[in-house]
C-alpha cells in the first residue's frame, strides 16, 4: 500500500515521464510512501484507475498534457466515483494555464508551474490534515540548485526498452507566440558538473538512449561542449537527441558534431517558416543566411539525422508561402521535415492574432487551427492529410528515392500537394495503410498519374526497397525483378508490416 501515486499517460510505451521522477526525487520523507506508476494512451482508463486504486493512496498525482487531457479528465471520473476520498492533484503543462478547455473540476488541487517542490509540500499538509483552502496553486519558479535530480529513479527496465529524458537547463529565452516554452522568464542551467555525474551512472546502468529536453541546447556553447564530450568520449553504439537553434553554431561546435557516428546524434530543428514576414508576426527571430548555411554544414559535414519542424496555419501564412518553405528545406537537406499543424495553447500570445488574420481553432485537444483568413477548412483539412502521406513516404525512410519521381526537378509542394490529394481519393484514410498498400499506391501514381515508365519506377523502388535485409520483392514489383532481386525463402517481407 502507497499513500502517494504519482501517474501519468504518455503518448507511447517507450517514452517516460521525467517530471514524475523530479516529484518522487523531492519528496523526502515521503518518498518512502510514494511510487510511480506510467502508463499510455493506448492503455484501457479503467483498467489504469483499477491498477491505481489496488494500492488504496491517499493521494494521487497526475502529469496533465495535451496528448492525454481527455484521458485524464475520464480517469479522474472514475476514481472520483468508486473512492471519492481519494485526493487528486493534478500539474504539468495542460494545467499549468488558464482557460481549461476540458473540465477538470472533479480534481482536488492543481498546481500551476513547476511542481518540484510544491507537490512534496501540499502532500505533506494534505497528510497531515492541514489541506490549504486554495484549490489552484500558482508557483514561482524553484532555484534549480534546491532540486533534487531525477536520474536515479529511470528503472532498469527503462534504461533497458525505454527513452531516457534529461536537461540541462529549463527555459527559453525566445518569444515564438505559439509555444509555452516562451512563457518562461527566463534560461537557469543546472550545474554541470552534478549533472554529468549523473549522466555517468546512467551511462554504467547501461542507458545509451538520451533524448535532452532544452528547448535551446546550443545557447550556451560551452555547456554544449562539455555534454557533446561527455557521449564523444563513451564507445558507440549510443543515441543523443538534442533541440537545437539552427542560427548559431559556432566552429567549436561545429567541430564536435563532425565526430559523431553514423546514428550517435540526432538534432531537431524547429524552423517553422522560412518567411520573414510570417517570422515577425509570431516574433520569432529568423535569420535566413545563418540558418541555411548550418542546414547545409549538417547536411554535408556530419552524420548527424536531422529532424526540421514546419508549421501549417501560422497567422497571415498562405499555402503559397508554406509550400516555398518545403521547397526550400528539401533543396538544403535530405533529412526529415515534420509538419505540424499550429495549436493554440492556453497561455500562450497566439491568439493575439485571432481577429485579424481569422483565426479559428477547435476547442478539443490538441486545439488544432481549423482555418484562418488564409487557410479554408478544406484546406487545412488537406495540409493535414499531406502531412500524414509525407511522413508515411518521405520521412519513413521507405521509398527515399522513390518518393522524389512524385516532383522530379519540379516544386515539391505542389505536386506532393496533387499525389495527396490523389492518395486520399483511393483510400478514403490516412492511418491502417499498410507498407505494401502504400508501395502499390506509390507505383500505380508514378506509372499511372506522373506517366513514368513502368521499368524505370520499379528499378528506383526495388532499389529502396533491397536497401533493408531480408525483404523481398512484393507482387506488384515481380514482373520487374531479375535473380538480384529474387526472393529469400528464409527472408520475410517488410511489406506486410502495418504503418501506425
């Protein structure tokens, strides 16, 4: 039996929640009496509810995001109405800034801001019977030099199948009006030295999977350098993830990313939009230059993978403008382009704009935008379909020449732009396509649609496909393969996986 539970949805299995750990971390006395409990948003919310009441706590305590609100506002009802006793406070981002758009009324307490200290003490007053009066707590920010660190509480199991989280500082000192992160008054690292200690017990637990949380990684360079140390003096196989400023990357820098293996690091760059004007709008600083020259030393100097994030529905931006965004990132890089569609978050200054450039956004998570003075619902409603078939050709890594037949040397929007258009029209879905579906697909608009020669498109795609070992050919490609291709019998196809 805990008194104490600390829990949360995360968006998948492999992913873990650092903040639980930071809480459990700071506990002190309490620790004794609490425990964590992770689960997903795959996972049945009674089922989870069971599995936290079994342990019959006084408190429960649950990380609120925007990935698993309207879980949480189900889970919340359920142990409200079978153990109403149960005392449930909630924290994290989705919570953290008002108006709620789901209804979390049922909890208890919710504190807003960073919890690190603040959950151990209103769980040490609720204990005691000396609950305060306020149900929101709002919290300044905590000296990071009084927080305890988390590392200690990823368990064995996690280093082994999981990600493991880390940061080395919290904070943004950019004001991009669509992001929480710029709400912050400020960057605070924490000290580096104790970090790295921590980081090296990890490293002997045998974690190799880091995904670093800074919103700005390579703001400070010299703590940049030591952390990039850190992994280059370790042997391979090992994967960092770091967020990173495209527009400044020193040489020192630069001459440590040139180190890193095949695999080892893996950079995400959140340009957004390449216009200046559509920049300026969201007061997101853009300087063209330095951002497409580092793209380009990436690209070519490194063996870094390189995740660049593009935003559908930014106020003021037109399908014209986002598609010379794309064309302009797949001309610098052949690395993957996330595009997302923009959200309004509460708290954010976003919405600044919503009278002028009509701005519409659902009030369901994730608050997507629905159509803007430039953007119709049907075009939205396409973008985000395009985004779907785009991660499922060109950022899957499946069909990495082959998807480029779609524009040749033409505009890559606006022919990807007509393939998903065409893509939805046989499919009537964007989720369940399976790979050997989505091949033929692929084939058919090539052969049928772009008027290629049959030959030609099925060499460029066997090409892409042969590059996994043990595939074979699918059906459809047969008639083109000769003894090069044929297939394995103790080989099994890839191409009757499922894309999710």
């Amino acid at each position: 039996m805990k008194k104490i539970i600390l829990t949360t949805l995360n968006s998948r299995f492999t992913h873990t929640s650092i903040a639980l750990r930071y809480l459990y971390a700071n506990l002190q006395e309490l620790q004794q009496d609490a425990m964590i409990a992770e689960f997903s948003i795959n996972d049945a919310v009674q089922s989870i509810a069971q599995k936290l009441l079994q342990h019959k706590p006084q408190i429960i305590g649950i990380g609120v995001y925007i990935w698993n609100v309207s879980q949480v506002y189900e889970l919340i009802h359920i142990i409200k109405k079978v153990a109403p006793q149960t005392v449930i406070v909630l924290g994290g981002p989705e919570v953290s800034h008002e108006p709620f758009r789901v209804n979390l009324d049922a909890a208890d307490f919710i504190i807003q801001g960073e919890g690190d200290e603040a959950f151990y003490s209103l769980c040490k007053n609720i204990l005691s019977l000396n609950a305060p009066k306020e149900r929101i707590i709002k919290m300044s920010m905590p000296s990071l030099k009084n927080i305890a660190l988390p590392y200690r509480y990823y368990t064995d199991d996690d280093i082994k199948n999981r990600y493991i989280y880390v940061e080395a500082s919290r904070g943004c000192p950019f004001e991009c009006e669509f992001c929480l992160s710029s709400m912050d008054e400020r960057v605070r690292a924490f000290d580096l030295d104790t970090l790295l200690e921590e980081f090296e017990l990890l490293w002997q637990r045998g974690a190799r999977n880091f995904k670093f949380i800074d919103r700005t990684f390579n703001l400070n360079i010299k703590t940049a350098n030591r952390l990039l140390d850190f992994f280059l003096a370790k042997p391979a196989p090992y994967f960092a993830h770091f967020e990173v400023v495209p527009d400044h990357f020193p040489e020192s820098l630069k001459a440590k990313m040139k180190l890193f293996g095949e695999g080892a690091l893996q950079l995400e760059i959140g340009i957004q939009t390449l216009n200046p004007e559509i920049a300026a709008n969201i007061s997101r600083p853009l300087q063209l230059d330095k951002i497409k020259e580092n793209i380009r030393f990436l690209e070519n100097e490194t063996h870094a993978h390189i995740h660049l994030d593009l935003i559908v529905g930014l106020p003021g931006e037109t399908l014209e403008s986002f598609g010379k965004n794309l064309d302009e990132l797949v001309s610098l890089s052949s690395c993957e382009i996330q595009i997302g569609i923009l959200k309004k978050l509460s708290g954010t200054t976003i919405n600044r704009h919503d009278i002028e450039h009509g701005m519409v956004y659902s009030d369901i998570p994730p608050y997507d935008v629905l159509q803007t003075s430039k953007l119709s619902f049907e075009e939205i409603g396409v973008m985000k379909r395009f985004s779907r078939f785009w991660d499922l050709t060109y950022n899957s890594g499946n069909f990495k020449e082959s998807v480029k037949l779609i524009w040749q040397d033409e505009s890559v929007f606006e022919n990807f732009y007509d393939f998903g258009i065409w893509m939805y029209a046989q499919t009537d879905a964007t989720w369940q396509i399976s790979l050997q579906r989505l091949g033929e697909l692929l084939f058919t608009y090539l052969c049928e649609v772009k008027k290629l020669p049959p030959e030609f498109v099925a060499k460029t795609m066997l090409q892409d496909m042969m590059k996994l070992q043990g595939r074979v050919a699918p059906p459809y490609l047969k008639p083109y393969t000769n003894d090069t291709h044929a297939p394995n019998k103790k080989g099994t196809s890839g191409f009757n996986k499922r894309q999710q």
